[in-house]
C-alpha cells in the first residue's frame, strides 16, 4: 500500500474545522512491503506476492521494490485502487491511521504461485483479515501446503476487531507468530500477555511472541520463555516496528539462532526502524545492527517472567 504520513499532528480538528501540520511524505508500507524491505536490507532473497492498483500508487510501490532489489513479478495489477493510508504522527511518534484496503481485497489463492513458495525457505502471511478473499480456508491450504514442502510458516495480523476467526485456526500451522499485545487481545480475549502468550503455544504455535512496544517482547518455544526489554533510542515514528520485528526475528532463525538471540536481533532492528519516519527508512545492513547490538544494552523488562502453563 501507500502511506501518506502526516506531521506533527496531534489533535482532531472539531467538525467544519482545521487543524495545520508541518509536513506530508509518500512513503510505500503494508505489512507485506514493510517485512519484505527489511528481510531485503538485512540480507535475505526476498519476494513479494499480492496485489496493487493499475494506478499511480501502484506503480509507486513496485518501482520502490525493485530500486531494493525484490522481485515484483508476483504482484498482480488491478482495476481496483492501490491500498492507502493516511497516517497522522504525534509528537509522541505514538501513530493514528486511516486505512483504505483497496486492491488488497481482491488478492485470491489463485494468485499465488505455489512453485516459488516451494523453492522458499519462509513464507510470511502478512495483513491476515485485510483479504477477505484469501482469508480463512486459502489461507490455511497454503500454510498446510508450506508444511508439506518443509517451508516455515509465519503469519502476521492486523488490529481490529473480529480478526480471532480468521487467525485462531491457522494457529496449528503456525511455526512462527509474534502479534503484539492489543493484537493478541482481539484474537484470544486475553489482557494479561503471558495468558494470551499461552494460548498461542496452547494451540500449536512452533515459537510466539507477544511484542509490548516501550516494554519489550515475552516470546516463548514452548520450553523456554524469555522477556525481553528494548532499546533505549529516540523516536520519530512507530510505523512498521512490529514489521520490522518479524523480519530481524526470521532472520535469525534463518541463521541458526536460538530463539532469545534471534528476538533480541529483532528488537534491535525495530530499533532503528522507530527512529526514522516511515516504515523502513531506517532499516540498515545486519552487520550495523550487530553492531549496535555489541556496544548498546537493552532496557530492564519491566514485565515479570511468567512461566507457561
């Protein structure tokens, strides 16, 4: 999708009102775009499949993606219009959005090409419950499909409500899945993240997280837990930091890591994403995020380790 991501707002203007912002910038997003660019610029072979509008939008989007050397000829053009969003940045960098799905809608299982998800070593299922033709039973035939081909699974949702129909049962299929908190309580009905982190685990996820923003991530395989806290760094824009999560995380365990060196990669990469407006502005190399990661400590977690039922 396209994201126009207004700046600094924060207030609503009354009805028949104005408010003035300081700045406007297109910048390409989606859950899809925004994992993809930074599994890309971490070091990973990278493909996106999906759909955008035969419009100016979507020739935004893919002209972006191959300038980061991701293949595009899986994207399907349609009539529909590109997906758009307006997001409004506070002084916080705390964002609100304004979400149109527009050709999203019409992404379908007969638009993937099941060869190239074979050759994968990962497929990401990203925006689940913003594709109501692909949602539900598609969605759970290529998750079995990936297992089939030895592929590992991973799937992102989205916040809002009624999203626990879509997402519950792929959960089985699932080798890895990290909602953040807000997420998770529309899916399980659960406030409390190691209740909600349990479910998951209680339902087959392979490795689940529960991303809690400033106060780090409680992530578990279901024999160790872990809590993690986060970088101290200054923020410009939350925009794409769980996005950015998942890529540094299936980074890791495409390396070989274990899973707690593998989160606490991934929470330096949304490290830097924060800091930057937009999505993947600030996503580096992965040798400069080692680099942080060597001479940067982690905040304390101020979230008591639970233990798994």
């Amino acid at each position: 999708m396209l994201d126009a991501l207004g700046k600094t707002i924060n207030e609503f203007p009354a009805e028949g009102t104005s408010v003035y912002y300081s700045s406007v910038q297109l910048l390409p997003g989606g859950c899809a775009f925004n994992t993809g660019v930074a599994a890309k610029r971490l070091g990973l072979t990278v493909s996106i499949q999906g759909r955008v509008g035969d419009d100016a939008f979507g020739d935004i989007v893919t002209r972006f993606l191959s300038n980061e050397n991701i293949a595009t000829d899986k994207i399907k053009r349609t009539k529909v219009n590109t997906a758009f969003s307006f997001v409004m940045i506070p002084d916080s960098g705390q964002r609100r959005i304004y979400n149109t799905q527009g050709a999203n809608t019409t992404f379908c299982s007969g638009d993937i090409d099941l060869e190239s998800i074979r050759q994968s070593k990962v497929v990401h299922v990203a925006g689940s419950s913003l594709m109501p033709e692909f949602d539900g039973t598609p969605t759970i035939e290529l998750l079995r499909f990936c297992r089939e081909n030895n592929t590992i699974t991973s799937m992102d949702p989205v916040f809002k409500a009624g999203i626990a129909d879509v997402i519950i049962p792929a959960l089985p299929y699932l080798d890895i899945f990290l909602p953040n908190t807000e997420e998770s309580f529309y899916i399980t009905g659960l406030t409390e993240p190691a209740d909600q982190l349990n479910f998951y685990i209680d339902n087959g996820v392979g490795v689940a997280a529960i991303k809690m923003g400033e106060k780090g991530v409680l992530i578990s395989d279901g024999k160790d837990t872990f809590c993690l806290g986060a970088y101290n760094v200054p923020v410009a824009d939350t925009c794409g930091a769980g996005d950015a999560f998942i890529a540094g995380f299936i980074y890791g365990r495409l390396n070989d890591w274990d899973v707690y060196t593998s989160a606490k990669f991934a929470t330096a990469t949304a490290a830097f994403c924060v800091q930057y407006d937009g999505a993947t502005t600030g996503i580096p190399t992965s040798d400069k995020i080692q680099e942080f990661i060597g001479h940067t400590p982690l905040s304390e977690n101020n979230y008591i380790k639970p233990a798994l039922s």
